[in-house]
C-alpha cells in the first residue's frame, strides 16, 4: 500500500508532521506538483538540455549541478514554489533563503551513485540545524531507479569523519564518503512519485543507488537556510532570499536572474563557485572540481 502523504495538496505541515522531522531528521512523502506541473517542468529541464548551447563557458550539467538558481529562471520558479516555501516554513520559521539548487540526474541504466555522507561536511555552514533540503521528483524514485536512503534519527548525531574517494561514478564533488559503518538494514527508501518531495536535515546519514529502471531519476534537491545560518570556513557565501527578511546579513544576497544565463549571471556564477571552492575543498588532498556530472 502506497504510504500515506505526509501532508496533503496545501499549505504548512501539521504539528505531528513537524515532531515526525525533528524525531527522524526526514519526511515523505510531500505532495508538492500535479502531474499537468510536473510535465511542465521536466520538459522545461529537457528542453535546455536539447538546446546544450555550445557556447556556454561550462557544460550545462555544471550549471544543473550546483547553483542552477543563480543562472535559470526555471531553477528559480522551483526554489520558489509557494507549496514548498510553507512546508518547509513550518520547520525552518518564515525567514528563507536559497542556499543551492542542483539537479541530480542519473540517465536510465547508468551506474551513478551518492555514497553514504552528511551534506553539511564539507559546506563550511557548521553543524547548523537550520539548513534543509527539500528533494523534487520530477521522475519517479525508486530503489530500482536510484532513490535516496536514509538513515533515520542519525542526524542527532555530530558530523562524523568522511574519506575522499573522488570516485568517477559519485555524483559528489569529491566521492566522500562516511568513514563509520552505516548498517544497510537502518536505511528506508526514500519512494516518491513524480511532483512529490522528501526533506532532509544537512546531518541525515543518506545515500543512493544506480538507476536500474528505463527512465532518467531526475531529482531537484534545493537547500534552504535561515539567515542565522553562516559561512565558517570560506571567506563569503551567497544565498537567494526566498521569503521574510535577513535581517542577519551573513549572506551576499543575490537576485534572481532575468533570463537564461545572462552575462552578468553567467559571471556572478564564477564569482560564486570560486568563493565556494574554497570551502567545499578544504583538506582534500586532490583539486577538487566543483561537482563533476
Ligand atoms: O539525488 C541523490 O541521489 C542524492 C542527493 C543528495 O545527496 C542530496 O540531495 O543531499
């Protein structure tokens, strides 16, 4: 039997939704799309993808991978979806900004996976509780098309030591990898329908397979944070205000882009992936390409 939505089609999460999240560090599954807006926003995606413009200073899949908010309108209009601004509202409070917005796309029958990490080893934001990401299916997550794992109540825990594997096939920056045995048998798959989303605290044990299945996993993960949240180990960093105010000034606040990478988007993006480096590089012992696709 299909499980039971943790919210319905409106509004903010109830009470016992909110304790569910505090409790496990996740929730799922979030109704967020219909299936009319779900088609609109993976042929909006697609149609990029078939354009691929040549002349582009990087490959779009860099674009799509990290940050897409700053340099598409569409990465925009997701991160701001009201639906989801009010869910995870109900956690994070009503000041919201826009930390990241990558795609994370394994075409069907490829071997790309996620190891087991905790986002918010190498971001250089601490071990903050007010991060979030909220995961967008825009194809359906499976465990045979690759969906997320995660282990619940494991974000009560601190940052635990990772290693750098800079395997080809992670879809990480850098392969980490938790250095500590996660037991496969702790772990739930993460199973959402196209339109639905999942959340995950930045300290949640999580990880996914291959797609095994015929059709792309196409996943929207947009990472949330309140103003109190800040850059501890880069000089600066960025994020776009999604709703409410900063009143806390430790972000550079970027404004949406007009259009399709603009120039000065195109170059604000350089500016941006150059600060971040600088954290998410921190005591790697290779160079590490900003999320290789
Ligand atoms: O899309 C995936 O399989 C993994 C995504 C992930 O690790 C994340 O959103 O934090």
């Amino acid at each position: 039997m299909a499980p039971t939505p943790a919210s319905s089609l409106a509004g903010s999460l109830a009470p016992a939704a909110v304790d569910r999240y505090q409790r496990d560090g996740f929730l799922f599954p979030l109704n967020v799309f219909d299936a009319a807006e779900t088609a609109r926003h993976r042929a909006a995606i697609e149609a990029l993808e078939a354009r691929d413009d040549p002349a582009l200073p990087r490959p779009l899949g860099q674009y799509f991978r990290v940050n897409a908010h700053y340099v598409l309108p569409l990465a925009v209009e997701l991160a701001l979806t009201p639906k989801i601004l009010d869910i995870v509202g109900s956690i994070l409070g009503p000041d919201l900004l826009v930390w990241s917005c990558e795609f994370f796309i394994k075409e069907a029958g490829t071997p790309k996976i996620v190891s087991w990490h905790q986002d918010l080893t190498y971001w250089g934001l601490g071990e903050t509780d007010g991060e979030m990401t909220a995961w967008l299916a825009l194809s359906p997550a499976t465990p045979k098309s690759g969906c997320m794992r995660f282990v619940a109540g494991s974000h009560r825990k601190h940052i635990q030591p990772h290693k750098d594997t800079f395997n080809a096939d992670n879809l990480l920056s850098r392969g980490q990898e938790l250095a500590v045995a996660v037991d496969e048998a702790d772990a739930t798959d993460v199973v959402l329908e196209p339109g639905q989303m999942s959340l995950h605290h930045g300290r949640m044990f999580h990880a996914s397979g291959p797609n095994h299945s015929d059709d792309r996993r196409i996943g929207v993960a947009i990472r949330y944070v309140t103003p109190a949240v800040r850059q501890i180990v880069g000089k600066r960093d960025y994020a776009m205000l999604a709703r409410g105010m900063d009143r806390d000034r430790n972000w550079i606040n970027v404004a949406p882009p007009g259009g399709n990478f603009e120039p000065a988007a195109l170059a604000r993006y350089e500016t941006i992936l150059a600060d971040q480096t600088e954290a998410l590089s921190a005591g790697a012992a290779q160079p590490v390409g900003l999320y290789a696709t």
